[in-house]
C-alpha cells in the first residue's frame, strides 16, 4: 500500500508539474500553502491547471492533424508521419505557451485588444489545422466521388487539350471539307456543263431547221426530177433543173454539216467539262489522302501526348492530401451543408483555442497578481542594480581622471627640472669616467677635472633641492 501510495503521490505530482510548465507558471507558487494546510493561491492555482490542460489538450489535437495530413501524402511513410506529428505537437505546445506567458491579464484595454487581435488569427490557424483532418475523415466517401469527378473532368479535357496540340480538329475539319468537295467533284463529273443545255437547244433547233429543209428540198427535187422525165431530149431547161437539185441537195447537206458541227462542238466541250472535273476530283483526292495521313500521325502524337498526361492525371488523384484538398475546397464551394459543417467545426475548436486566451485576459487572480509582483520586484531589483554599476563605473571613471589630473599638474611644475638634473647627472657620470681613466693628463688638467665636477655635484644639488 505505502509502495502504491508513493508511486500514485509521484505520478500527481509530475501530471501537475506538466500542466504547472504548460501554462507558464512555477508548481511551486501553486502548491504553495499556509500554516493550516491551505492552498495560498486556490483560485489561480485551478485557473493555471485549467489553462495548461487546454494547452495539452491543444498541442496533441495539432500534432494529430498534422500527422494525419502528412499520411495522406503519397511519399511520407507512417513513422515519418507520426514523427513529424510529435514534433508538430511539441511545437504547437510552445506557440500556446508562449503567447499564454505574454498575456498580463492588468494591462491597458488597448494593449487587449491588439493582443486579442493577432492571437487570434494564430489560433484561427491552428483551429484549421486541427478540423481538416476530422472534416475529411467524416467525408471521406464524398470527397471519394468528388476526386474521382475532378479526375474524370480533367481527363475529358486533357483529351481535348491534346487533340488540340496536335491540330487534330483542324486537320479533321479539313477533312471533311475535302471529303464534301470530293463529292461534289464527283457529282459535277455526272453533271453537264452549264452552257451545254443552250448548245442542245441550238442543236435541235439546226437539226428541226435541216429536216425542214430536207423535206422541202427534197419535194423541189421530187417535182424537178419529174418535170425532168417529161423531157424527152437534153436541152437548156434540163440543165438549169438538174443544176437546181444539185444545188438544193448541196444546201440540204450543208444544213446537216451544220448539225453535225454543233453535235461535234456540244461533244467537244462535254468531254473537256469532264477531264475538268477529273483533274479537280484527282487534285482534291490527292489532298484528302495527304489530310488523312496528317490525321494519322496526329492522332498518334496526341495519344502519347493523352497517355502521358493520363498517367500524371491518375497519379495526381491517387496522391493523397492534394487530391483531397482540392476536392475539399470544391466541395464546401459547391455543397451548403458540408460549408455549414466545417464552419461549425471550426469555430467549435477556435472557441477552445481562445478559451484559454481568453481566461487569461480577463481573469486576474491571486496568482496573477504574486507574479506580477513578484516580477515588479525583479524589474525593480535590476533597475537598481543597474543604477548601482553605472554609479560605480562613473566614479571609477571620476578616480581615474583626477589621477590624470594630478599627474599633469607635477608635469607643468616641474617645467622641465626633472630633465636637466638628468642630462646633469648624465654628463657628471661621464665626467667621472674621463677621471678614472685619465691617467695621461697634466696636473693642472686633473685639477680642472676635478672642479668641474664639484661644480656639476654643486648644481645637481641644487637641481634636486629646487625640484
């Protein structure tokens, strides 16, 4: 029981210390009690447990979209999806916690309403993250039939588009220009030629006019050729009548010939209309036949062109969180309900989102108001250190310029004493050297030498008693 008790007492304590951390605030200023075994802070201890949990409960509903979403793509594995949504939930619980810790519930109404503002629009899109998930699962057979439509409607297009590509339907057109045209060549060989119908006419006509002509002459001839047997001997009358039936039979040929060469010219010109049309018919066969053959290969490079964007168009609908994306944001476009569903989801977690914002605005609890205080106090412990180290500073800075000072006041004082005692001193020392080692000098020299440096002893003296 003791072993039970214990381990139960560590788990309480470290769930508290994990909503304690998660809602900004030291598990010991919430345990914190009086001498009678009282909670000193109860109301903002409940408060802060209360927004810690709302963060918990946060971050895992952000973590789990965000795995969910990165499922339903095609090239993220389930490990890296569940990673990727424990990080997301890590992340998520420090973006909560973060703006949770900026948020003094005394400040100004001013500074609430600009706070309030762009932390809301952070919660609004983390509200998203965390409803598309849900809203996609509860709909998964209708989006089914939406990308699967979005597929099909893609896939006519691409049919066209590629046709299009390859100049398919105009090659096609043309086609079935040419095959008109071929037609009508074919009709127009069976057909006559439009002067034709007046040359038949003129035709007939010569040929009524020949007959008529025919049957008169012909009964001239019949009475001159009896008017001749009625002649017994050859004489000037039987001439003129015979020259009179040859003339007329000339005459009745000569109406023939003319029938003949108007028979001779409607045959003319027929057969030259019909080696017309023929050279048309051969001319727009040969351009149907090139047509055809561009259509062929047309209709080749189109299916590889369709084929090709098939497979990317497939690929594109069995991808996963694109398709259902797209498929998502036509459907709440297209259907009311499923509209009225999303928004009732969204803003049912964006209300969670702000639950705790918003207790943490308009609440100020006891809580509150000990760490307030007790970062008022830091502030202030701070501003006075502060203001101690700079004072320190400047008087050290103060120390330091009265040295200076000092040391240049000695230096005009001494005007220059310091170094003729030295250039003194210097040459006396010379002088005393030039003593020891001059041994070679007269003694008159020696005693010169040695006045001069009593002299030079006397006046370096004088310098250092001066100085």
């Amino acid at each position: 029981m003791t072993m039970r008790f214990i381990n139960g007492h560590a788990c309480l304590q470290a769930g508290k210390s994990v909503l304690a951390l998660s809602a900004a605030v030291s598990l010991k200023v919430l345990d914190q009690q009086d001498s009678n075994g009282n909670y000193l802070y109860a109301r903002g201890r409940h408060k802060y447990f209360g927004i810690g949990a709302l963060v918990i409960f946060f971050a895992l509903f952000s973590g789990y979209g965000m795995a969910h979403m990165l499922a339903s793509m095609v090239n993220v594995s389930s490990s890296g999806s569940i990673i990727a949504g424990c990080l997301w939930a890590m992340f998520q619980w420090c973006l909560e916690r973060q703006m949770i810790m900026s948020i003094h519930s005394d400040s100004s109404w001013v500074s609430k309403t600009i706070g309030i503002s762009w932390r809301s629009l952070l919660a609004l899109l983390s509200a998203i993250t965390m409803v598309y998930p849900f809203f996609v699962d509860s709909n998964r057979a209708e989006i089914d039939v939406k990308v699967g439509e979005m597929t099909r409607t893609r896939l006519i297009q691409n049919l066209q588009t590629a046709e299009a590509a390859t100049g398919l339907p105009v090659l096609q057109k043309s086609s079935t220009d040419l095959d008109e045209k071929l037609r009508k060549a074919e009709d127009a060989i069976l057909s006559d030629p439009p002067q034709l119908a007046e040359m038949r006419k003129q035709l007939h006509n010569c040929r009524d006019r020949a007959r008529e002509e025919e049957r008169k002459g012909m009964q001239q001839i019949a009475s001159w050729q009896q008017a001749l047997s009625g002649i017994a001997s050859i004489n000037p009358e039987t001439a003129l009548l015979q020259q009179k039936i040859s003339a007329t039979q000339n005459r009745i040929k000569a109406g023939k010939a003319r029938c003949q060469q108007y028979e001779q010219e409607i045959n003319n010109s027929l057969l030259a209309w019909k080696n017309e049309k023929l050279a048309d018919k051969t001319l727009i066969a040969t351009a149907l036949k090139q047509t055809q053959s561009s259509i062929s290969k047309a209709q080749e490079r189109s299916n590889v062109l369709e084929q090709k964007q098939t497979a990317k168009i497939e690929a594109a609908a069995a991808s996963g969180f694109a398709a259902d994306f797209a498929a998502t944001w036509q459907m709440l476009q297209d259907d009311q309900h499923r509209r009225l569903q999303f928004i009732w989801w969204l803003l049912w977690f964006l209300t969670i989102e702000m639950v705790a914002i918003i207790i943490k605005f308009s609440s100020h609890t006891d809580v509150d108001a000990k760490l307030n205080s007790d970062e008022e106090l830091v502030k202030f412990d701070i501003s006075q250190s502060t203001q101690m180290r700079r004072a320190e500073l400047a008087l050290r800075q103060l120390h330091h310029a009265m040295n200076i000072k000092g040391q240049q006041a000695a230096l005009q004082a001494d005007d220059g004493k310091s170094a003729a005692a030295l250039a003194t001193l210097q040459r006396l020392h010379e002088l005393e050297k030039q003593a020891e080692t001059g041994s070679g000098l007269s003694f008159e020299s020696q005693q010169m030498l040695q006045q001069t440096i009593s002299a030079m002893h006397d006046s370096f003296a004088r310098l250092l008693l001066v100085k």
